[in-house]
C-alpha cells in the first residue's frame, strides 16, 4: 500500500497503521477509548493514587469548587482508607503487588457501574 499512497485520498479501510503514522490520517475515522483509561495511566505511574482517584472521581465536579465535603466524607470511610492503605503498602512491596491489587479495584468498580 505503501508505493500508491494519495495524501489527499484517505481511506481508513485501505491504509495500515504504518501508513497512518508515517502519512497522516491517524486522527481519521473513529478511535475509542476505555471509560477508566486514565485512571488506569495514573494507577501505572502511582498505584496509591490511582486508588485514591478510583474512590473520588465520579464525585468530582467540573465547575469551581471541584471538591466537596461529599468527596471528603467518601475519602474517610473506613473501607476506603482501608484501600488506599493497602494500595500504598503493596506498592511498596517491589511495586507489582500494589499495581494489581489497584488494578483489581478499577475493574471492579467498572463492573459495578461505579
């Protein structure tokens, strides 16, 4: 596909994803992401906070003020500081441990709709 490409023919069906990348076009047509994506790059980078994010962030408001004492309630009951708890200290265990265990929360809370 690469020798006859057409910049100004762009046809998501016939092109590769090499030559969406190298020719333009990769904006083109649909491209979905998983609803907790960020979430799941935050708890990546820092496990703790992805938990912390995972509790808090249906609750999180995009107007000024973004937090509300609702979302400091939410942060104080026992269960949750409970999985922030666990979170952080199996980061601390060689990091792997806590990534799955925060992972685990995110995928179930997704299937609890919440």
């Amino acid at each position: 596909m690469s020798e006859n490409i057409s910049p100004n023919s762009i046809d998501p069906s016939q092109w590769t994803l090499y030559d969406k990348v190298m020719y333009g076009g990769l904006g083109y047509g649909s491209f979905c992401l998983p609803t907790k994506f960020f979430n799941i790059i935050i708890a990546i980078i820092f496990p703790p906070l992805g938990e912390l994010i995972n509790i808090i962030g249906s609750q999180v408001s995009s107007s000024v003020p973004f937090f509300s004492w609702g979302i400091l309630k939410t942060l104080y009951q026992k269960d949750n500081i409970y999985k922030i708890i666990y979170s952080f200290l199996l980061t601390s265990f060689f990091y792997i441990p806590g990534l799955i265990y925060t992972l685990a929360n995110i995928s179930e809370s997704e299937a609890n709709g919440t």
